[in-house]
C-alpha cells in the first residue's frame, strides 16, 4: 500500500506500466511526462531501462501483433502500432509477416462472427463492411466473404 503523500520514482511508475505489458519508449515518455518534476528526469530513467532491455520497441512490436492479429487486418494493426510511436524496420518487418496469413486470419474472424453465407445483398454488405472496419484489405475481404447463391 502507498502511504499518503508518498510519490512513485519516474522509474517505479515506468517499471509498473512495463510489468502490465510491452510499452515503447515514445509510449512511456507521454504517459509519464505529467510526473516528470525536473527537466531531463524522465529522459535520464527511460535511458536507464532502455540500457538494462525493459523497454524495447522490438518487442513492443511482437506484443502488439501477438494480441492483436487474431482479430484485425495488417492495416489496423499497423495503425496501432504508429499511434504507439513505433515505427521503422521492426513495424515493417511485421507487416510483411502479417501478409501473409492476411486471408486466413479475415476467413477465420469472418467465420467466428457470422459464419454462414449471407442471404441477401444487404447482408453480405454487413459482412464486407465488418471485415474491412477491422482493417482488413478489400481484395481479402472480397474473397472471403461468399456470394450471394
């Protein structure tokens, strides 16, 4: 328990987002500016846990694209991980990992949402339209959701 008044270090409140999950560097110093007391603190304590590998952006990554391709399309996920400050070869790398199984993964959400063949014109819309706000390409989404018998 924290006593009254007591005040977690820059390092103890990076440590404990860090312990929650994966955070990248440009994550941490927005989340962690508002407590920064003295000019160039913050810089100091995250250069410190970059040295020791608790912040790692090729991680970041990894974790992202683990959680997150089960349920969304290379787009989306390359959305998040540019609203995470992550950029550069790792995210980059990801995304041609995640081409690949690209149609897969939109099959595989499709039939865990819906399933079934749409019945109407106005149905399949639906579909189309759920897999592409998930991020996934128009040509995966098109050969992924069936036509109308």
């Amino acid at each position: 328990m924290n006593k009254p008044g007591f005040q977690p270090s820059l390092k103890g409140r990076a440590l404990r987002l860090l312990s929650q999950r994966e955070h990248s560097r440009s994550e941490l110093e927005r989340k962690l500016a508002p407590h920064e007391e003295a000019p160039g603190e913050l810089a100091k304590a995250l250069d410190e846990l970059q040295a020791r590998d608790f912040i790692n952006d090729g991680r970041a990554v990894d974790s992202v694209v683990n959680r997150r391709s089960g349920k969304l399309g290379s787009a989306r996920i390359k959305q998040e991980l540019a609203a995470k400050g992550l950029s550069g070869e790792a995210v980059a790398e990801a995304m041609a990992s995640l081409k690949d199984s690209e149609l897969s993964r939109a099959q595989e959400v499709w039939r865990k949402k819906f399933g079934t063949a749409p019945q109407d014109p106005q149905a399949r819309a639906k579909q189309m339209r759920f897999l592409l706000s998930r991020g996934f390409p128009s040509e995966v989404v098109r050969r992924t959701v069936p036509d109308i018998d």
